[in-house]
C-alpha cells in the first residue's frame, strides 16, 4: 500500500508542475512565494539568483537553526550563495556538452530516494551538509505522505514546487559535471607511495625561535650615513614601498609627531599614588626643560612599554586620536616644545613636539620616513639571523641540549626576559602535512627536518619563517616501513588520495569558471541578506 502511495504521489506533483498544478494552489503560495523571493542576489551569464533561492537552500542545510555568531564565523551565507553561484555555473557546463535532466526526473528521486541535492561554495568544511540531504516524508505507517513533502516544499523552503524542481533540476546537472571531471583524474603508483610517506614518516625535534621583536632594545645605528646607505643598496625596494603607501602622505589633516613620557596613575590609583605619580612627571618635566635629552629620560623613566624603548616616540597622530587633555595640548604646541604636565586617565604625561605636518608631503621626505621603519625591520631581522646562527653552531660544536639552554639563558640576562625570549622547546611526533610550531607558517621547516640525511640531526643554516628565525636538532625520526606497505594499505591510500585529488581538481575547475564568467563580466553578486537566525 505504502509504495502504491508514494508511485501516486510521483505522478501527482509531475501534474502539480503543470499549469493545473499553478492555478489550483495559486496566491501565497505561487512562484515566488517567499518574502523578497524576487530580490535579485546575484546573475550568472543570463540567469539570477534570488533571495528566495538562498533561503531555500540555506533553510535545506538547517543552517537558520545555528546561533547567529557561529552563521557568521563560519561565513555560512557566503558559502550558501558560492554554492549557488557554483552550481549554476556547473548546471549551464552540464547543459553543453549534452547532459539533460526533467523535473520528471529529479522528482522522482525526491520522492523515491528521499534525497534532496545541495551545493556550497568551494573550501566549505566537509562537515557541513552538502550533496545529497537525506529528508523523510511518511506518516506513522511509514507510507509516504504527500502533504508532508508539500508543505516542507511550500512553507519551509517558501519555493512553489515548480521552482523547487527547476533548482534541483541545475543541482542534478551540477552534480554530474562534477563527476564528469572527477573521472579524468587518477594517481600513480609512485603518488600512491608519497603520500603513504607523508603519512608514515615522523619526527620529532628540539627548537629555538628568534624573534626580530626581542631585539628592539638594541637599537640600530642612526646615523644619517648609515641610513642613506640603506637607501643607496635598496632604491627598488623603497620606490615600491611608496608607491603602496604614498596615500598616506597626500591631502593630509594636520599630523604632530611627538615624544611624550608617561607616569601611571589610573582611575584605581589612590589620591596619595596620583599625587607621588603627578610630582614625579613634573619633575621630569624640569629636567627636559632643561634642556636633558629627552630620548634617554622617556627610555629609563616612561611608563608605556611600547614607545618607551623608542624614546617616547608616538610617530605622528591625527587630531582625535589621543585623550582629549593630551590632544588639546599635543596640537597647542610648535616644534621643539615641551609641555607641562598633562593629566589623563592613564597618568601624567611629558609631550615633545618632533615635527608637524600638513597637505602633501615631500616626496623625498615621505620615502626618508619609510625608509627609517624599513631599515629598523632589517636591522632588527640581522639581529635575530645572526643571533640564531651563533647559538646553532655552539648548539653543533657541544651537542648538548642542556648546554644551549644555559647559553640562551645567559644572553636572555643582558636582554631581559619576555614573551618572546629565546628558550629550548620540544614538539610532538609530527609528519609532513603538521604544524609542529605554534603560531608559524611551518613549511619550510617541515621541509629542512624531513630533508635531512639519514645521521644528520642539525640544519646547516637557521630557517627562516616569516620574519623569525628557527633553528632545531631532530630527536627522533620514523620512516615509513615498506613492508608494512601491503596491497590492504596501498589500496585504501589511494581510495583516500583519489578521493582528496578528485575534489581538488573538480574545486579547481570550479574556481576555473568563475575567473571566466568575472572576466566575461557575467558574474554579478550583490549584498547577502543580514541572517535573523530564521530558516
């Protein structure tokens, strides 16, 4: 009986896609139903996407249901209205090289299988529903019911059932030239090999890091030879260098740089710290006053670890960036000025007015200034190279894990400890694919350790990532084992490489027609919708 339903049923919603289908359940729940169905989200080549089309395939993978902070960390609407801009894009390829596919037909699977078909964007998490969702539409009896499926159709989707068709109509066709291109991919034997050792072969070693930010306490020289020397040796570079920042230095507000020295009284300071704090920095004021450099009495006495070892800098400010006390003062000043004491939320402060500015600035002026940051990265970055070249050859010549840690330990005491102190660290076992240092783009670590010859434990130079410096000795290294590299294992690493290849040469091929249709000026996207939480 329960079958019998379900084959009529079948036939019903094919006449339902008729025009009986649209004058019989006309009104709200008619082409376009939903709210704003009409609104036009994006247009592939000569076909729109609406706002209607979203909502159902965002309400299709339940995705309303989830907290709306994790909707938008996960950038689910993005990858909602990619996936429909992607099968779109699939279904119109489908279409010609020949493939055809009726409402007839997709119904039929709807009803049969129980099966609805979704696309999202490419990089979507595996996790996430995607292809085929499986729904359920029987009654209590298990017969399939018809008013179920009409009103998930109509009022959860919000789609007529003739545009609920049409959508898995292109989902269909999408699906099949995903196939279509993911036949013509294989691997090889030799593939098929590497990436069993990537799997299988592990090490496991002790590091150092060098940060170029731990040595910002040893200045460069500043002399102006040696920064125009700089400029001379990397004229290429710095001519880059403004013309990525020359807006910064053209139609400007009025802009002050400054020196200031900061004595810490907060809002949880007592009447008697505020007033200890406030004779301090009048004190200091004196002292600049005076004529005392004011680069070494911001370094030894300011308060604000972040520009104290800079002597005071705060590079040039826009009027409205600091408190209120210290900008009225900050933009009442000339060049070469000290203020007096000047109270805000933070403390008292000491301003030295460095140079002030207007308009344009002077091209060779713009370019000087930038070329002072750059040459301070560079210096700084000498410093961490060198600094972890010299601990790695100690660390070769001794051998001795516990030798270069006393040795680390003792440069650490002339510098002084931080966050970013060099110190001896261990990882876990890691392959090839791992990140086996935190917070660091690994790649050319993984491949200096896994390149190393069998009996060697120490790289010949320190490795650099990003801007630090990593040196390491491997502790332990296991290499694949051949004989454990039976048929069972070289069948189901291919089962999973073939897999992994077919999805990166079918996403590849997607990314492929959307460069196409965006430099055919054919692909248009226009605002997502703001998510309510609502499917």
């Amino acid at each position: 009986m329960a079958d019998k339903l379900k084959g009529f049923f079948l036939v019903l919603l094919v006449v339902l896609l008729s025009a009986v289908f649209a004058l019989q359940f006309g009104g709200g729940q008619a082409e376009g139903c939903a709210a704003g169905g009409g609104t036009y989200l994006a247009r592939v080549y000569d076909q729109t996407l609406s706002k209607g089309d979203f909502e159902a395939a965002y309400a299709v993978a339940n995705f309303g249901r989830l907290p709306e902070e994790t909707q938008r960390s996960m950038r689910l609407p993005e990858l909602v209205l990619d996936g429909l801009v992607d099968r779109t894009l699939l279904a119109r390829e489908a279409r010609k090289v020949g493939f055809e596919v009726t409402q007839e037909e997709v119904m039929a699977r709807f009803v049969e299988d129980g099966v609805i078909l979704l696309s999202l964007g490419v990089g979507a998490p595996p996790m996430l529903p995607q292809g085929e969702i499986p729904v359920s539409f029987t009654d209590k009896e298990g017969a399939f019911n018809k008013d179920l499926a009409e009103r998930y159709i109509q009022n959860g989707l919000r789609r007529s059932v003739g545009e609920f068709a049409d959508a898995q109509v292109d989902e269909h066709l999408a699906a099949m030239m995903r196939e279509l291109v993911a036949s013509s991919v294989n691997v090889s034997e030799a593939e098929v090999w590497d990436d069993y050792v990537r799997e299988n072969d592990t090490a496991k070693i002790k590091y150092v890091r060098f940060s170029p930010a731990y040595f910002v306490k040893q200045k460069p020289p500043t002399s102006d030879a040696a920064l125009d020397q700089w400029i001379a040796d990397h004229q290429d570079r710095l001519d880059a260098e403004y013309e990525a920042n020359k807006h910064r230095y053209t139609n400007l507000e009025k802009q002050v740089r400054a020196r200031h020295i900061l004595i810490k009284a907060g809002s949880y300071s007592t009447d008697e710290q505020k007033a200890e704090a406030k004779k301090e920095a009048e004190a200091l004021q004196k002292r600049a006053a005076k004529g005392e450099d004011f680069f070494e009495l911001a370094r030894k006495h300011s308060d604000d670890p972040i520009t104290a070892q800079n002597g005071g800098d705060i590079g040039f400010l826009r009027k409205g960036t600091m408190d209120e006390s210290f900008d009225e003062a900050l933009f009442a000043m000339e060049v070469g000025e000290i203020s007096g004491v000047v109270e805000t939320p933070f403390g008292f402060h000491v301003i030295k007015v460095l140079a002030i500015r207007e308009g344009d600035v002077p091209i060779d002026e713009a370019k000087r200034e930038l070329a002072e940051g750059l040459y301070q990265t560079d210096w700084l970055e000498a410093r961490a190279r060198e600094a972890a070249a010299s601990a790695l050859a100690s660390w070769q010549q001794s051998g001795d894990d516990d030798a270069a840690a006393q040795k680390l330990a003792a440069a650490a005491e002339k510098l002084g400890e931080s966050a970013l102190t060099p110190t001896l660290e261990e990882t876990v076992e890691f392959g090839h694919a791992d990140t086996p240092v935190p917070g660091l783009s690994t790649a050319a670590l993984l491949d200096a350790v896994f390149a190393l010859p069998e009996g060697e434990a120490f790289p010949s130079a320190p490795v650099k990532l990003g801007r630090e410096w990593v040196i390491f000795r491997l502790i332990d290294r296991k290499r694949p084992d051949k004989t454990a590299f039976t048929d069972a294992v070289r069948a189901s690493t291919r089962e999973v490489l073939l897999t992994l290849k077919k999805r990166e040469t079918v996403d590849l091929y997607i990314q492929q027609l959307r460069a196409k249709a965006t430099a055919d000026k054919a692909l248009r996207l226009n605002p997502l919708p703001t998510r309510d939480g609502r499917s």
